[in-house]
C-alpha cells in the first residue's frame, strides 16, 4: 500500500519536472567574454603582517600593507561580484618605497612587502581553482635606482640617456622620478626581459600580461616577447598600454601579437557623458564605430572608466556635486554591455573617490554599503549569462539627450540595452522592424516587461534608470505545466482520502 501511494505522488512530479525548459548551452569563454577587476597590491587587502615592512598607512607614498594573501582572502569577493579575471599591479622587488611596482630591482623574484614566491603560486591556483585568470603588469621600461645594473659600468649602454626619458616627461608620474629607463633597442636587454617574462607563465601559470607603454618600445621587441610566452602559453593574453595621441600605432603593435589595448582614446568621452545626467552621448556612441577602424577585434579591448594612470570617476561626479551611486550605475551599464572587455578598478565598487595619483591609490574598505556591489553583480550576472553582450554585433536604435537604446545580437540571441542617463522619466517607441513581430521584452536588471504593440515596442524608464532586456517570445498560459498541477492537487486528494478510510479500517 505504501509502495503504491509513493508512486501515485512522485509520478506526477517527476512528469512535471520533466516538461521542458528554455535553456542555451554556453560557449567556451574566451578572452572577449571575461570581465576584469583591476587590484592595487599595496593599497587592497593586508592578509599577513609578518610582511609589514616599514608600513605607514598615513603616508600616501609609502607601503601600506597589502599582499598576496590579503588578495587570495578576497576572491570569493571578486568572483561573487561577477569578475572572472584580476588583473594585478607589478609584483616584481621593489625599491623601499615602490609601493606602485614601477621601481624594479628584481625581475626574478616577488616584493618582500607582497609576499613569497610560494604564496603567489598559491594565489594564482586558488584564483584558477574558481575559474578565475590572472594577469600581471610587466613593466619593461623601468628599473629601480638601486638596481644593480645602475652600479654595472658595462651596462652603461643598457639605459637611455636622461633627456631621451620621452615617456616620463610626457606624463610626469610621480613613481616615474628617479626611475633608469632602459634602452629596449639594446639586444641584451631585449633578451633579458623576455626570458624573464616567460619564466613567470612556466613557473607559476599566469594568464596575461598587462605591458606598459607599449608605443614606448621597439616593435621588434613585441613580437620577440609575444612569440615567446605565448610558446609557453598560447591563449596568453598581453594587453598594452598605448597613450591617446599614439593611438594610430595600434595596428602596428597588433600584427606584432599584442592581443588587445586598454582604451584610453574613448576614456574621456565615457566619463564626459556619465560623469552629471543629460549629457548626449553621439560622441561616446560613434566611437564604437570607429573602434572598428582602429582596432583588429575591438571585443579584445579593455574599457575602463579609472585605473592607475587616472583620477577617480566618482570625483568627476563629486567636482559636479553629482550623487556617486547613480553615475557609477549608469557609467557601468554602458561599459558592461558594449563591445570589448569591461575592467573595473578596486574600489569602484564602493565608489572610491581621488584625484591624480597617490590620491587614486586610497585603502580599499570592505566594511563601506554595499548597494554597487549588489549591482555590479547583477551586471556580471547578466553579461555571463548573454553571449550577445561580450560578442555581439552592436546596432543604435535610438539616442538624445542622454536617453540611449541599442541593441546586441549574437547567433539569434538579441539583447535591448536602454541606458535613461537624464532628470526625468523618459519613453521610446523602438520599431519592431528593428527587432521582431509579437514578441517580448524581458527585463533582467529590474523586471520590466514589454511587449509589441501595433508595431511597436514602448520602453519607459525612470530618471537614472537603466535596463537589459532579452527579446523572448510572449509568455502566455502554460498548458501541460497547469494540466500536471491539476494531476497533482487530484493525486493529493486521493492520497488523503485512502489515509482516511485506512485510518477508519484500523480502527474498527
């Protein structure tokens, strides 16, 4: 008897879990689909003070803590938000107050303020024990003045002269006073860097490489580096920084292997338009176009709103007595739906505020509200979950006055992007030509539903206010699932009643 009710139950309920489900099986993620979190070592989480040397958290130039262990506490954080790449500032041995990674002394070893080699071989395996790369800054073009090939006669040659320090005039850093820069046409030193650099991806694993100034350095010189570590590891990923006015050499360090660039060219109109409400955003929207022209992939390049080089976008919106929250939600929907690879810097999350550097270097807090948190992850979500956002083709149907509308498509999957960057609600109607006949808009950020109405489909949105919608078809009664409920209630019902008339046969 018991046997026989057990099945009268679960039958109906494993036909009910078996009706089918909308599902798309995911694609093998590659490096258009990551999304980056960008660390500040020295300046992000102190998880071991037996490594505290001379550290003055009052001091904006010196050490203040941080370390690969502080870093290995904080990936569930990172990974919970939606990043499935950090992207760490220069780990190599440092002078006494190269907090930054600029000041090189050793390009074998990992600054004794960071950590041991030991601890960051175990950062690197738990990061890619929860599926996460990681990639590191590799500065070529500096040394410490306490090297010891600046106390080397023979190496004279190995270092450009002072007046030719192009780069540190041009953009004046202040970890760039009384660095050496080297002479990277010297062949000595070329090779020296590159086996350095394949070194760390044989001993340790690493993903990537962030390579500064990259218009900086002979192209020869790339395509050498390039071609050696990706020996080692062909989906290496080196990502170079090349200043806006250089940007027309792009193409060249392309062809020598260099897979994508930071975007720096687009940086300013991005802040511009999202830094205060009722901004156009034509610049920001033709620059996507452009990417085309200037870029090999443009789902390779990196998009940023702040990093080391920059002040911090929340201080834009502060200059302009504009509320953080709101920029930053506004700022990160555009960068997280449009084509190329979103990098958030550490910090950007609890909206961290500064100006040029060391100010931009503040202490990450990980007890500050978590209300850009809760959103980045629902934006990391989504991208995760959309192929048509990290690989999709882009199309504007709609832009004025800081209302934007476009869309994503990828293999038959078609994303609606509405960004309400103003002071008042706002509506759009969006052709169904553009999209298609009788179907639906799904919201995924805030639950909005909008369906094709006489050819049309009517967006509204409230000020500051942003939305990602999924066009579906229209939801309507679901026969068999309301048919197997029925089933169900009935089966119970019949379970109850044989209780009973058991229950009353064993009493009598």
């Amino acid at each position: 008897m018991n046997k026989a009710l057990y099945a009268i139950i679960t039958l109906p309920l494993l036909f009910l879990f078996a009706l089918p489900v909308a599902s798309q099986e995911k694609a093998e993620r590659n490096w258009q689909d990551e999304t980056i979190y960008s660390i500040m070592i020295d300046r992000f989480n102190n998880g071991d003070n037996s490594n505290d040397f001379e550290v003055d958290t009052r001091n904006p130039l010196a050490y203040h803590g941080g370390d690969f262990e502080g870093v290995i506490m904080q990936l569930d954080y990172i990974k919970d938000m939606g990043f499935t790449t950090i992207l760490l500032s220069p780990i190599f041995d440092n002078n006494e107050s190269g907090y930054h990674g600029y000041a090189v002394n050793d390009f074998y070893m990992p600054d004794e303020h960071f950590g041991s080699m030991e601890s960051f071989k175990t950062l690197v395996n738990e990061a890619h024990e929860r599926d996460m790369k990681v990639v590191i800054d590799f500065v070529v073009n500096y040394v410490g003045s306490d090297h010891v090939w600046t106390k080397d006669p023979g190496k004279k040659d190995w270092f450009l002269q002072t007046e030719e320090m192009t780069h540190q005039n041009q953009l004046a850093f202040p970890w760039l006073e009384g660095l050496h820069e080297l002479n990277l046409a010297n062949p000595e030193v070329q090779e020296y860097l590159v086996d350095a650099a394949t070194w760390w991806v044989k001993e340790t694993g690493i993903d990537g490489y962030r390579l500064e100034s990259v218009n900086q350095v002979p192209g020869d010189f790339w395509s050498d580096f390039s071609r050696a570590v990706k020996e080692v590891n062909s989906d290496i990923y080196l990502l170079g920084e090349v200043a806006p006015e250089d940007s027309s050499s792009i193409m060249d360090h392309e062809k020598s292997g260099i897979n994508g660039f930071s975007d720096y060219t687009f940086n300013q109109p991005l802040r511009a338009a999202f830094a205060q409400p009722d901004q156009p955003m034509t610049e920001l929207i033709s620059a996507i176009t452009e990417k085309e022209q200037l870029y090999k992939d443009p789902s390779l390049v990196v998009k940023f709103l702040d990093n080391h080089h920059t002040s911090r976008f929340t201080t834009d919106a502060a200059n302009l007595n504009e509320h953080p929250g709101a920029r930053w939600k506004m700022a990160l929907t555009y960068l997280y739906t449009t084509p190329g690879i979103p990098m958030v810097f550490y910090g950007s999350e609890i909206a961290l505020s500064g100006g040029e550097a060391p100010d931009n270097f503040q202490q990450m807090n990980f007890m500050t509200d978590k209300e850009l948190v809760d959103y980045i992850t629902q934006l990391g979500e989504i991208r995760g979950e959309l192929p048509s956002l990290s690989r999709g083709s882009f199309e504007l149907l709609h832009e004025k006055d800081g209302l934007a509308v476009y869309k994503r498509e990828y293999e038959g999957e078609i994303s609606v992007i509405a960004i309400n960057n103003t002071s008042g609600t706002q509506s759009v109607d969006i052709s169904a030509q553009n999209l298609k006949e009788d179907m639906e808009l799904r919201g995924m950020l805030n639950g909005d539903l909008v369906r094709s109405n006489e050819g049309n489909y009517k967006i509204v949105l409230d000020r500051e206010e942003a939305e990602v919608y999924v066009l579906s078809e229209r939801t309507g009664i679901n026969v068999a699932y309301l048919i197997a409920m029925v089933v169900v209630v009935l089966l119970f019902i019949v379970f109850i009643t044989l209780l009973k008339r058991r229950a009353r046969n064993g009493s009598n």
